[in-house]
DNA sequence: CGCCGAAAATGCAGTCACTGCAAAATTGCA
DNA sequence: TGCAATTTTGCAGTGACTGCATTTTCGGCG
C-alpha cells in the first residue's frame, strides 16, 4: 500500500466513483425537477440523465424525494462534528444558529449550488413533507453531537434534544415565513428568531 | 344554495355518511397497522374492512398514511378556534401548552379511541415522516389562529408562526424523547419542556 | 498480466399506491 | 315521483419501489 494520499478520504476508486454516482443522481434530479417540477419527472429519467439504470438508482436512494433533497450521511456528520466542537464563549443555542444559518447559506466553494438547491427544493411545496422528514435526521445528529459536547448520556436528559428541536423549528419557521411573502430577509428573521427563543417566548 | 342549517354538521343524511365512512375507513386501517404493521397492510383492505370499495378510499383520504393518521379538518379548526380565544391571563405560549397538550392526552368522551391512536401512530416509526408532514397542517391552522388572536396580518410578523413551531417542536422532542427511554413522564417532560422555552434557551 | 473473490450494476418480474375517466347507484329536493 | 347533483364504483393505466438472479467491474495477488 503505497498509495494513500493520493486523494482527501477516499483512497479507492470504488468509493469515488460511488460519490460521483451519488452526486450525479442529485444533479440530475435537480435539474430535471427545476425544469419541469417534481411530479412531472420519473426516476427513470434521472437514472438516464445521471448515465445508470433505472434499478441502481434505488441502490443510491431510497425514494425519489431523498434524491432530489440529496443529504448525504458525510453532510451530517461534518454538522454533527461543528455542534459538538465547543467554542470558546459560545452557548448551544448560538452554536446551533451559526450552524443552521450556514446550512442555508450559500457558502465559498458550493455557492451556486447551495443556492440553486435552497431554490429548488423551497420551490416545490409538494417536497414539504419530504424536507420535514429529513428534518429527523438532521435533528437525530445533532442532538447526538449536543450529547456529547455537553458529556450526558444518550436520551439521559431532554435539554439536548429540545435545544436541537427548536433552533430547527425557528430555522423552519422563518423559511415558511419568507415564503409566504412575510417581511424580513430571511438571515436577518433567522437572527431575531433565535434572539427571541434566547429571551424566552411568551 | 341558500343553505344555512346544512352547512353546519350532522344535518344532511349525506354528510353524516360521509364523515361516518371517513371514521370507519381511519378505524379499518388503525385496526390493521395494529395487527399487521403498517408496511403489510394495503389500502384494498383497509377499504374492504370499512366496507367501501378501493377506489373509494382514495376519495377520502389522499394516501395511506393519511388514513392511519386520520387528522380531520374539523379537529384542526377545534384547536384552532381554542387557540384564538384570548384567554384572561394566559399567554399564547401558555394557551400552545394546555391545547397541544390536551392533543395528546386521552381526553373525556374518545378516551381509549385517542389512546389507542397515540400507541399505534407512535409504535411504528415508518410513520414519523408522515407525523411530522401532518404536523405541517397543524402549524398553519394554529398560526392563522394566532395572528387573529394579536390581531397582526397573516404573514405580517414572525411572531406568531415562531410561537406554534417552536411550540409543536417542543411537543415533538417529548415525544421523541419518551421514544428514546428517556427518562421523566411525557406529561411532566412537556411542562418543564415549556417552562424551559419560556425562560429562554441558552 | 491474468485470475479470483467481492462489490456494484443491471435486467426482470412483480406488488401496490395512486389517478383519470365514465358508468352506475344514491341522495336531496321540487 | 322524477330530476339533478353528488357519491360510489369499476377499469385501465402510470410509476415508485422491491427481491432475485445475472452480469459486469474493481481491487488485490501471485
């Protein structure tokens, strides 16, 4: 074994290859589905367009909605990995809102991606549902990585899972808030959401 | 159509059938998620048990996890119009925790129906995505309640929608706790769970 | 390089959720 | 009772998703 560096994680081509798929698959997907919306595309034309056949689509995913929605388990851990990470001088809550906004945020190197999936998958009501239940993921690692990070057992106390569960809320919250034409721009209703649930609701 | 008694409830023969077949439709099919599991049962069944025909499930719910979900546009505006009465003394957070809890909780006349419900919908974890779609519903009728209540435009502040979603994710978490072994009865997760949110989070 | 075991891709057949459409049954009302 | 609206139903079709058997590809090893 004398090649090990070759690339950032995975050595083997097989691994590669399957991210490349995988990403394909998404790419198609979002495009096919900002082209003609969601109900109007098959999995049949995304696995065409990504260049595999229809069967090994569902070998990437596990349902036309988790292609299009396109998390991936690293995405997640990274997420996880920043939570549980304490900063000097910051609370849950603020991790939490840094986190969140970021997720949302086009970011350096992903920009125009980030945006054309933020667009997209806000574009579609009928991905709501969908989007939602992926929510459970999201909040599955994070309230794992706040675990962790605040060194209680797993499901031991609810303070972790309800801090995870409401920052993700208020995120969802001002998303829907911004879509039905509410005011504000959306990071700056992000900010006042979560200074609000800091002071305390009434 | 100068109707005025027929669009209240329970007048016309035809609409008490229909709510009737709603209700034995959501019976057949919480009778057999409980026997069999969600997955190995078909909505043939569930229609045949209810004593309709296939395609006449179709016509009262829109897929098969609504009709184990079975949440009626009736209960939604119930919860709603209890949310919008401006109680003395109560604030919208408070007023959230007494209605999502009483969602919950086995209440006076349907109280093994409301149980039994809880058990199934809550046993079978192919179902949480739905849940949380349905939830989607919910927060829309509570947030119109409540923006009458404060008397704002709808989609005019953030406030309101912030409140119910943090709310129902509140409720969420609990639920999802209790799932998890954690510790502490729901009942008395939520309260603290509450005051938590109305002391603010850090 | 060529072979082998493992992993992945593919093809095929089948089940079932869900839909549109048109005919048939049912209901409310005059 | 008869008419019009509403509801039910059957039928045929699409497409998501699955299990299984087969084939192809990949990685390692002599």
């Amino acid at each position: 074994m004398s090649t090990d560096l070759l690339n950032d994680e995975s050595c083997g081509l097989r691994e590669r290859k399957k991210r490349e798929t995988r990403r394909a698959l998404n790419l198609a997907a979002l495009d096919l589905v900002e082209e003609r919306g969601f109900a109007a595309v098959t999995t049949e034309e995304i696995a065409a367009r990504a260049g595999v056949s229809a069967r090994t689509f569902f070998n990437y995913f596990p349902s036309k909605e988790a292609a299009v929605i396109g998390t991936t388990a690293e995405e997640l851990e990274a997420y996880a990995a920043a939570l549980e990470e304490d900063v000097e001088g910051e609370s849950p809550l603020e991790s939490l809102r840094r986190i969140l906004a970021g997720m949302l945020a086009p970011a350096s190197i992903d920009r125009e991606l980030r945006a054309r999936r933020r667009r997209i998958l806000l574009g579609e009501p009928s991905l709501a549902p969908a989007l939602v239940g992926n929510n459970i993921r999201i909040e599955n690692a994070l309230t794992g990585a706040l675990e962790r990070r605040l060194g209680v057992e797993p499901g031991a106390s609810l303070e972790a899972r309800l801090t995870v569960a409401v920052a993700i809320a208020a995120v969802r919250a001002c998303i829907e808030h911004q879509q039905n034409g509410g005011s504000g721009r959306l990071e700056r209703n992000i900010d006042q959401a979560f200074d609000r649930i800091a002071a305390g609701l009434r």
